[in-house]
C-alpha cells in the first residue's frame, strides 16, 4: 500500500499546490505604478521628435531656394500707338536709341581726318595741318614776360608820340632831364631858352593819360613836384601848366654831375628819356657801363647836344646809341629861338 502525501490545511497536498508569482518592484526600473511610462520621458521624446521635423523642413528649404534662378528686375515700356498693345525690354529701348542715333548722325565725311585737295600752284603746309601757325604762339604774351617786364613797359595808359628838337620818343612815361649848369646859360641863354621852349611844346602834346617828370641838374637835382611828391605826373591839364611855370622859373648855377641826374631819372622806370646838355666832361667808359647797368625800365635815350662843334663829345653819342636811342647836335650859334 503505497503511502499518500501529507494534506495541509488547506486541504491540497504540496504537491500540486500552485508556486507563488514572483514579486516585481516598481520602483528599481523606472516605471511608475502598474508598469506606466513617466510623463517626463513621455515629453522628452515628443519634443525630440518635434526638433528633428523642424531640422529637417528647414534644410529642405535652403536646397529648394538655391535652385532657384537669379532674374533682374527691369522697366517695361508699353508702346500703345498700335492697335495691339506692345510691351518693350531694356535691350528693344536701347537697340532702337542706337539705331535711332544712328539715323541721325551724318555719315563722316573726308574733312575729319584729312585735309581738301591742293588747289594748284599751292602746298600744304604744317600750319594748316596744326590749325595755328608759329608766328600766332609767338605773338602771344606769356606769363613769365608779364613778371619780368619792367613797369614802364606795361604801357599803362597808352602810347603816344612826342619829340624834342626834332627827335621823336614813343611810350607812355616820359622824363625830361635838362642840364641846368652855369654853362648853359652861355651865349646869351641861348641853350636854356631854346630847351625851355622844346620842352613847353613836346608836354604840350602829351595825352592826359601819359605821365611824365622834369628833372633838372647841375651838381644835384631838381625835380618836378607840385604836391611835394617826386614821382611820375599824369599829363592833365593843371598838371602842364604847373610844369610850364616850373620849367621858366629855373635857372642855370654850378657846376655839372651827368650821372647824377641819369640816375635818378632811372629810378622812376620812364620809356624814354630826352637829355638835354651842352654835354661839358662827358662820360667815361666805366660811366657807361654803369649807366647800362642802371637802365632797368630799357628806357630809350634821346640825346640833344648844345655846341658850337659837333663831334667834340662823342661819349654823349654813346649814351643815345648804347640805349637804343638818336643824338642830335644843335650849334648854339645857328639855333633859332623864339624870345
């Protein structure tokens, strides 16, 4: 008889009372009760989901906008003279402009780039070829002339043409430099009359936009000077006549100093000078020299020599010639004067 298993309490055997379930904890792997998943991981997975779509949207984006052609914007012209309605481009206006302007533009012709056919007898020449010839560009004043060239040469005011004795100055500053020495006063005043008059009638004639001065010399110098200034006067009326009244009151003294008063006259830049003497001492060669030095305004020197022999002052000739200027010799005992 075989031995039956022992019964519990319950009244099933050992044998074929059921195991028990095995005992899982929630909380050792991360799932909440009942095996849900957290809200956290939830929320992490959606927005993760969510930045991967917008990645890749915008990457799909870029690579449709390169794809795409660049085209230029321009102004559509809409011509509307015709019974259809016509739209032109940039490239129709500026091909019509072109032909446009084409139309009419003359053909060019031979006269831009070559010159007429000789006529006979005649060649061409480099002025015609230049459009202006040598002679034009030399005629012309250049700047460098215009600082350089002494005042009195300006001409300020106009040229005219007096003389003295029959020698004639053109210009426009004149400077009478008359010997006052006791010499001229020889032959009954015969030099000093005859200057005073010569002078009387070639200021006479000055226009009253010409200047001119008096100086008168012996040792040392007299000059002309209404209102006390020593200087260039324009030739007005009230102006010649005060010099009429300076030239008569005058009279011949002392000795004679040539260079003296040539100096002077210089120093006031005339065009030209008439120097009247009976030329006592003369001049001598380093005088000369010198007086060439001084001659800054390149006046003209017209020389008048009283006398009784030509040719006993020959320097004086030399001071004339040297300037550009004439002498003249007058024999005081020949010379004609009015009283």
């Amino acid at each position: 008889m075989t031995e039956s298993s022992p019964i519990s309490s319950t009244g099933l055997s050992s044998a074929t009372q059921p195991s028990a379930a095995p005992h899982f904890d929630h909380r050792s792997s991360g799932l909440g009760p009942q095996g849900r998943v957290p809200a956290w991981l939830l929320s992490l997975l959606l927005h993760s989901f969510i930045f991967a779509g917008l990645l890749l949207g915008l990457s799909q984006f870029q690579n449709g906008a390169s794809d795409v052609e660049n085209r230029s914007g321009g102004i559509v012209l809409v011509n509307s003279t015709s019974e259809a309605t016509e739209y032109l481009s940039e490239g129709d206006v500026e091909q019509a402009s072109e032909q446009s302007r084409t139309a009419d533009s003359p053909p060019p012709t031979a006269l831009n780039n070559e010159l007429p056919p000789d006529l006979p007898g005649m060649e061409t020449t480099e002025t015609m070829r230049s459009g202006a010839g040598d002679r034009l560009v030399d005629s012309l004043v250049g700047a460098d002339s215009l600082i350089d060239l002494p005042q009195s040469k300006l001409n300020i005011g106009g040229q005219v043409t007096t003389e003295v004795f029959g020698i004639k100055g053109t210009g426009s500053r004149f400077v009478y430099v008359i010997d006052r020495s006791k010499s001229m006063a020889g032959y009954g005043g015969r030099p000093i009359i005859a200057a005073r008059q010569q002078m009387r009638e070639s200021i006479d004639s000055l226009k009253k936009h010409n200047q001119f001065q008096i100086i008168f010399y012996n040792e040392g110098v007299r000059i002309f000077n209404p209102d006390g200034r020593p200087t260039m006067y324009e030739a007005t009326d009230k102006t010649k006549e005060q010099a009429k009244e300076f030239i008569q009151r005058t009279n011949p003294t002392g000795g004679t100093d040539h260079v003296f008063a040539l100096k002077r006259a210089f120093q006031l830049h005339p065009d030209v000078i008439f120097f009247l003497t009976d030329a006592e001492g003369g001049f001598t060669q380093r005088e000369l020299r010198m007086l060439g030095d001084l001659n800054h305004s390149s006046a003209v020197i017209n020389a008048i020599q009283f006398g009784i022999r030509p040719g006993t002052t020959p320097s004086l000739a030399a001071v004339a010639r040297n300037s550009g200027g004439q002498y003249i010799f007058k024999n005081i005992q020949t010379l004609q004067i009015n009283q």
